[in-house]
C-alpha cells in the first residue's frame, strides 16, 4: 500500500512540476527551458527506471519468500494429515479438526490481519499448539507409530515456523530510502 501511495505522490509532484513550468515558459524563459528539456529527460528517465527496478527487485524477493512459507506450512500440515492416519480413531479425528481449525483461523483471521501489516507472532496459534501437545501425548504401541509421532511433532514444528515466516513478511515493506 506504501509503494502505491509513494507512485501516486510522483506522479502528483511530477504534475505540480509540469504546470508550474507550463505557466512560467512564456517568452525568453519559454526558449531556455526548450533548450534543458532535451538534455534532463534521459537522466531523469534512467534514474526513474532505476529506481523502479530496485523496487520492483524487493517487491519480487518478498512475494517468493511469501510463496515459500505459506507453500512449506500448507506441505507440512498435509503430511501431519497423511500421517494421522497412523493413530486411528479419536486421535486421528481430533488432530484432523485441530488442523482444520488452525486452517480456518489462518484464512478468517490472520490472512485479514496479514494484508493491514497488523498480525502478531505474541500468541502461538492455539490449534497448532494442541495439535503438538496431543502429538507428544500419544503412546505408540509399535515402532512404526513411534516414527509417525516423531515425523508429525517435526512437520507441525515446520508448520509453525513456517506461519512466523509468513507472519513476518507479511510486515515487510519497501525500504524508506527506495520510497
């Protein structure tokens, strides 16, 4: 939002500009400033290109990273899903709604929260948190489970970590000096 009001103010201060010089070219000033334009305009066209480019370059970086956070979140609590399969019955139905739950509380809160540059990283997401302490509170019988418990804490420690990338940013801007 910053960087659209910061190409509105250009264009604005670049309209200022040209109708102060309009309504002062009149007579010998009119022949002086026919004379500077041809010389200012290619300077001034690559400094305006330059600076396009290196905000574009952040702009670019912090979708990518954005794409790789939400991907790696979206993968990780994929695979918890897949492995609850593992613990069939009621932990496998409970760790299904804790994860759906965290989803609809990233989609309905967060994401909203996200876009204003306002959400927080002060308060872990409650259905994230219980997934992981339901996943540390199963007793695997055999070997295989005791695998799929250790993989399931790991992805929903990465899907955490993941939704504080994410988090974070979403709280990026583009540099004051760029602006």
């Amino acid at each position: 939002m910053d960087g659209v009001r910061s190409v509105w103010g250009v264009y604005l201060a670049a309209g200022v500009i040209y109708w102060v010089i309009t309504a002062l070219a009149v007579g010998e000033r009119a022949r002086a400033f026919k004379g500077i334009l041809p010389g200012m305009l290619p300077p001034l066209g690559i400094i305006f290109g330059l600076f396009m480019a290196f905000v574009a370059a952040q702009v670019w970086s912090d979708v990518e990273r954005a794409k790789t956070a939400v991907n790696r979140e979206a993968s990780a609590l994929r695979a918890v899903i897949l492995l609850t399969a593992s613990f069939p019955g009621e932990p496998e139905a409970r760790l299904h709604a804790l994860v759906r739950r965290h989803i609809t509380e990233a989609v309905t809160q967060e994401w909203p929260l996200m876009a204003q540059q306002c959400a927080a990283l002060t308060v872990a997401p409650p259905a994230l948190v219980e997934a992981l302490q339901l996943t540390f509170a199963l007793t695997p019988p055999g070997e295989g489970q005791a695998a799929a418990q250790r993989e399931m804490a790991a992805l929903l420690q990465n899907a955490l970590d993941a939704r504080r990338q994410r988090i974070i940013i979403s709280q990026s801007s583009v540099n004051r000096v760029k602006r």
